[in-house]
C-alpha cells in the first residue's frame, strides 16, 4: 500500500534530523469526487517520520502528514524533492525543541519561517514536516500537542462530506450519515438543486454546500433562495479562486455567509479576503501546518472572519494535528480519515457527539496499527 524514501542530507551536508516517507494510496468508503476532480477512488497521501540518532535510541519519533494535491501544484514526487530542501531548513532548530514549551513554540514558529525562507508554497510538504516537528517537540516534553500549543481540547463537533454523485445516492450515503450534527454536500455537477433536495427529504440538520470552484453567477444567484429553503448555512468557494469579484458580488446578494476555500491558501490571503467573504476554510495542508494554521485562525478571528477548519482526505495524522487547534473554529469539517476504506493509524477516536477525543498521550496520541507503532 505504500512506497518510502528517507532523507538526512540536504544541500550542504548531513542534518540531525532524519526523515522518512511513504506514500499511501487508501481506497475511499465511497467514490469521492468534486467539481474540479472526478477521479476520487484513492485518496494518496504522504506520512512522514522525523527522529534523531538521540530520539531513536529513545524509541521516539514525530509523524506527520501531507496530502498533496494538484490544483496546488504538489503530487508525492514533488514532496519529496522540496522536503530535502525543509529538512535542511529547520534542523537548525532541532536541539530547541522539548527544551520547555516556551522554547519548543518559539523554535517551532522559527522553523515554519526557515520553511516559507527556503521555498514558496509546497503547503503539503512543509505540512508534513510541520506536523512531524509538533508531534516530536510534544513527545519530548511528554504533553499532547493541544497542550504544547496552550489550546484547548475542547473543540466544535465535525460535519460529515458526500462527494458529487447522482442525486439518489448522496441522498442514500445522506441517510447513513444522518447522526452528524451537519453535512456538507459536494455540488457543482448537472443537478445540484435535485442533489439538495434529496438529502433534505433524508435529513433534518444544517446543511453545507462546497461548488469546488464549480459555479457561475448567474448559477449560484439563482440557486441562493432555494439554499435558503431548503436550510442550506453557508456556500464554500463557489467560483474560481482568482475571481474575488465574484465572490464579493455574491456575498453581497446572500444572506448566507460565503466561505473562500480555493481563495485563501496562507494567511497572506486574508487581508485580500476582508469585504469580500464572510468565511475561510483553513486546511493545514494548504497553509503548511499546524503552527501556520493557528496563525492564521487567530489572524482570521482578528479580522473578523468566520473560522471553518477542513482537511483533505488524510488519515488520523493530519485529522489529529487539525483537531489540535480545532478550537479556534467556529465550524469544523474534520472528517478526512472517517472517508477512508482502511485509516492505518489509531489514537484519535470520535464521540457520540461528532467531536473528536483529542488523546492526553504525548504528541498527536496516535500510532500506526500495527505492532511496529510508536
């Protein structure tokens, strides 16, 4: 099911840190597609594991993920060609970590700088490596990574996602999914309206709607009272990412607030975002991370945003470290690894009520499934 690489050498000679991937391609539940990729039967994602001679006569290890997508520009080949290039940027910083958590985030921040230094964009790859970097300060120290980062474990529960299909089988994997608090329904195909309709004849709760870039205005405007009707909350990234016009035209013809999600990668896109949108979508495997997605959430409060935090479809890695700082969201669609045939990883579980049960273990609390687990 996998492939792996390992790197400790960068372009000017040996690092402390060693780092080793493997790429996973898992099999979803059900089909997943989306308006801009219809392809969705495997969800290919990459794990990575960072230690150090000292960490791995300790028995320790940090793992992180980075689901690497296209429409970025990113695929496993380009991660590991740039992580390299990261790991060699943040091993300076190395011996800082587990020092005490004051030092361990100053070191963590400094290292995600190092990482926007070296390289532009490759959100998954610095995501990978950013998450591996909290999980391992967190083990050192011996605290969760909720703690490490002085958040709360408290968090909003998650929605539940059901990608584009024909109109009877969303309302189908609807009716299964009927125990999450809200749903998000994947449109932008030929018979969106007909799609909602039959997840409402199935389901009572609120309903989110993510067009993937699929929509025109014309399109959307018109769809807007019918999305109220039918107890629609808010509208993901309706247009192409480029097109802020748009966006802001809608929103100013909507009272359902408008969410950028293709629109607003980095935290350098907030700003940009202010009047234009009522909502962003933070994923760390666009921003590069757990550290750069709760600087972006604070960033995104403080302009007045509200805060949806999503996930591609990775496993309970990338699940864990999103939930880390999920309580700095107002709404969450966190359901990644719940999408997988077969999630490698144990650790995170989710309660009765949708919310995630962020583990007290050190790290991320959670291990691969098998005997070889950390």
């Amino acid at each position: 099911m996998g492939e792996g690489r390992a790197c400790g050498v960068g372009a000017a000679g040996v690092t402390a840190l060693r780092l080793d991937a493997e790429t996973l391609r898992i099999p979803f539940r059900d089909p997943f597609r989306i308006s801009r990729d219809m392809s969705g039967d495997v969800a290919v994602t990459v794990i990575v594991r960072l230690t150090t001679d000292d960490d791995r006569a300790a028995g320790r290890f940090g793992l992180g993920e980075g689901f690497p997508d296209t429409y970025y520009g990113e695929n496993p080949d380009t991660m590991s060609v740039v992580m390299p290039l990261l790991l060699e940027a943040v091993d300076p910083f190395e011996p800082r970590l587990g020092r005490d958590a004051t030092e361990s985030r100053a070191a963590l921040e400094a290292a995600s700088a190092a990482m926007d230094e070296a390289i532009r964009h490759h959100g998954a790859a610095k995501c990978a490596v950013d998450i591996a970097l909290h999980d391992l300060a967190a083990r050192r120290l011996a605290i969760p990574v909720y703690d490490l980062l002085e958040l709360s474990p408290d968090i909003p529960p998650t929605d539940f996602t059901i990608g584009l299909d024909a109109p009877d089988v969303v309302g189908r994997r609807a009716a299964r999914a009927a125990r999450f608090p809200a749903l998000k329904i994947k449109v932008g195909g030929p018979a969106d309206l007909e799609t909602l309709e039959a997840v409402r004849s199935v389901y009572d709760g609120p309903i989110r709607v993510d067009a993937n870039t699929g929509w025109v205005p014309e399109q959307a405007v018109r769809l807007m009272p019918e999305l109220e009707r039918l107890g629609v909350e808010l509208v993901e990234q309706p247009f192409p990412a480029h097109r802020l016009d748009q966006l802001r035209w809608l929103q100013e013809r909507s009272r359902l607030p408008i969410v950028a999600d293709e629109s607003c990668v980095t935290c350098d896109d907030l700003e940009g975002l202010v009047g234009v949108v009522q909502g962003v979508n933070v994923k760390l495997a666009k921003c590069g991370g757990v550290g750069p997605a709760r600087r972006m959430l604070l960033r995104a409060r403080e302009l007045g945003f509200r805060r949806f935090l999503g996930c591609m479809e990775e496993t309970s890695v990338g699940i864990a470290a999103s939930a880390a700082v999920a309580s700095l969201a107002d709404w969450v669609d966190l359901d990644g690894a719940l999408l997988l045939a077969d999630d490698p990883f144990e650790g995170l579980a989710l309660g009765a009520d949708s919310r995630w049960r962020l583990p007290d273990e050190p790290g991320l609390g959670v291990r691969a499934r098998t005997t070889e687990g950390a």
